[in-house]
C-alpha cells in the first residue's frame, strides 16, 4: 500500500476478512507501507486496536515469524 484511499482501504479490508476466516490455519496478513505510519486513518487505528492480536506483519518479518513456530 502506497497510500490511503477507496482501493487501499479495500484491500485492507479483504486481508482483515481472511483473517477473521474460519480456516482451520495460521492466518497471516502481510502488509507493508503507509498503514504502519502513526497517525488517526482508519485503517492504521484498526489495525492497532481492533486486530491488535492478529498475525498482522510486513513482508520484513515473515522469516523469522515462519522460525518462531
């Protein structure tokens, strides 16, 4: 995601679902870009409070995610 705006919001939105999936897997979403910078959008505050406990990472972090299990 390279900004905020009606199809970055949508493809947020679309991982967020498959995180809530009833798959019987470790659900990942890997997300990079402007939604880690601080700030009052929608999208930032979601994913800080309201999926907060959820496997959400940059692309960065996978590797040692993947070791970590």
């Amino acid at each position: 995601m390279t900004d905020l705006g009606g199809h970055q919001t949508g493809q947020f939105d679309g991982a967020m679902r498959l995180l809530e999936s009833s798959a019987d897997a470790i659900k990942i979403a890997l997300l990079d870009g402007v939604i880690y910078i601080k700030g009052k959008n929608k999208i930032h505050l979601t994913m800080t409070d309201k999926y907060k406990k959820r496997n959400i990472m940059s692309a960065l972090f996978l590797k040692e995610f993947l070791r970590s299990l």
